[in-house]
C-alpha cells in the first residue's frame, strides 16, 4: 500500500481504473510531515510548503503529487473520492494539489474523529469533490463507549527554558480510523449514490475545468518530477 512504490503506486491506479462509476475511494496521505509539530525540521509553511525537500519531507512531497494524480483520475471516472488529513495541515497548498483543486470543484468538510470513536479529539479536514460531503455528520454514532481522553500533544520546557510542544505516543495510533468513521463514509456514499453518478455525468459531458492552470501547473515534466514518475513508467513498461 506504499504509493511512493513503483508497484504500491501502479497497484493504486489499477485499483482506480477498475472502480465502478459511483464507487468509492478514500485516500489518506501520510501527514507526519505535513502537520504543525514537525514544521521545525521540515520548514514547511503556506509560502513554502514543500519545505526541506530531504528525507521523509521529500517523500511527503513525492506521496502529494501522486495523490494528486489519483484524484483527477477518480473524478474523471465519476467515482465518489474523499481525502483526509488533520485540521491545519499544509498538505493543500501542495502545487499539485493546488492544481487539482484549480480544475475540479472541491469542497472542505471539518469534523472531529472523536465523534466517530476515536479516542482523541483529533480535528480533520475531510475534502471532496462532492458537496455531499458536508452531511458526513448524519452519519455519527448515536452513542460512543465512554473513551478515555488522550493527548496528541505533549507540552514541555527545554533546558534553555523556551517551551515546545512534541508529539505524544498515542499520535502514531491517532492514524488508524475508528470503525464508525468507515461506516458513516460509506453510508454517506451510499445515500448519495444516485446524486454522485449524475455528477459524474454531468462532469464528463462539460470536460470543462473550474479554472485554467497555468503554464506551470500545465506542464507535463513539472508533474512528472514532482511525482517522481520515472522510474513509474520505467516499472510499467518493463
């Protein structure tokens, strides 16, 4: 399931290709690098959101371009896409996201996974190409085991006395979905399923984007460095 993968990434498009108009599709993208914690040794910010470019930043970066394609390629096949990531993470103003968000009409759902059963607040932003998306709160359990509270955050002082915040344990296991979360998506895509494919008709017969990209956004070797395609398409034709 690793998209950076030259079979992780084929395997996700073959996935893609083969869904039904209507389907659904997920995606979740890695957001350790992309979240508020980690901007100290990513150097990420709105103005330069692709940060360091080392090390796992970079992979981020490779991991958004390649999203990016997935999701023109589930909205061009009329399939019902939703792409999660934590409240305040820079992952949109990725240029390749920016670029789908420029073509296609998106909207952002906020919600709180705690409602769905997690054990945690954990603010998200929920993005879709369907405005049906903001009715995912219908969807909420109507009664949740009492959870108790954990900390995503730890709060500390350095030994220069400069307070910082880090982490905790329990955010590795903040990314596994509740299953009420899986329910209510796909009940939420199953209400709306008529709705979806219609969209889907109707996209397919404008083919018109919702605004022009520019000569950069355009340009078929910026999509093919920034997602790192080469050795994609070397793997495809071997």
């Amino acid at each position: 399931m690793d998209i950076t993968s030259d079979r992780g990434f084929t395997l996700s498009l073959y996935s893609l290709l083969n869904t039904k108009r209507g389907g659904g599709c997920t995606l979740a993208p890695v957001c350790s690098s992309w979240v508020f914690v980690s901007r100290g040794s990513t150097h990420r910010t709105k103005a330069s959101p692709l940060g360091s470019r080392k090390g796992s930043t970079e992979v981020g970066n490779i991991m958004a371009a390649r999203v990016a394609i997935l999701l023109l390629i589930a909205a061009s096949r009329g399939i019902f896409w939703i792409l999660e990531q934590p409240k305040g993470s820079l992952f949109e103003f990725h240029p390749q996201i920016q670029a789908v968000f420029t073509l296609l009409r998106c909207y952002r759902k906020h919600i709180h996974m705690r409602d769905f059963g997690a054990g945690s607040q954990k603010p998200t932003w929920l993005y879709s190409g369907h405005r049906y998306v903001d009715d995912i709160n219908s969807f909420k359990p109507p009664r949740l085991p009492q959870a108790r509270k954990t900390a995503l955050v730890d709060h500390y002082v350095d030994s220069k006395g400069v307070k910082r915040i880090k982490g905790s344990k329990a955010m590795k296991s903040s990314q596994s979905y509740p299953r009420q979360f899986g329910t209510a998506v796909a009940r939420l895509r199953t209400r709306y399923l008529t709705r979806v494919k219609k969209d889907a008709s109707n996209l397919l017969k404008t083919s018109g984007p919702v605004r022009k990209l520019t000569k950069r956004q355009s340009s078929f070797n910026v999509w093919v460095n920034a997602a790192s395609l080469t050795s994609v398409i070397q793997y495809l034709s071997s």
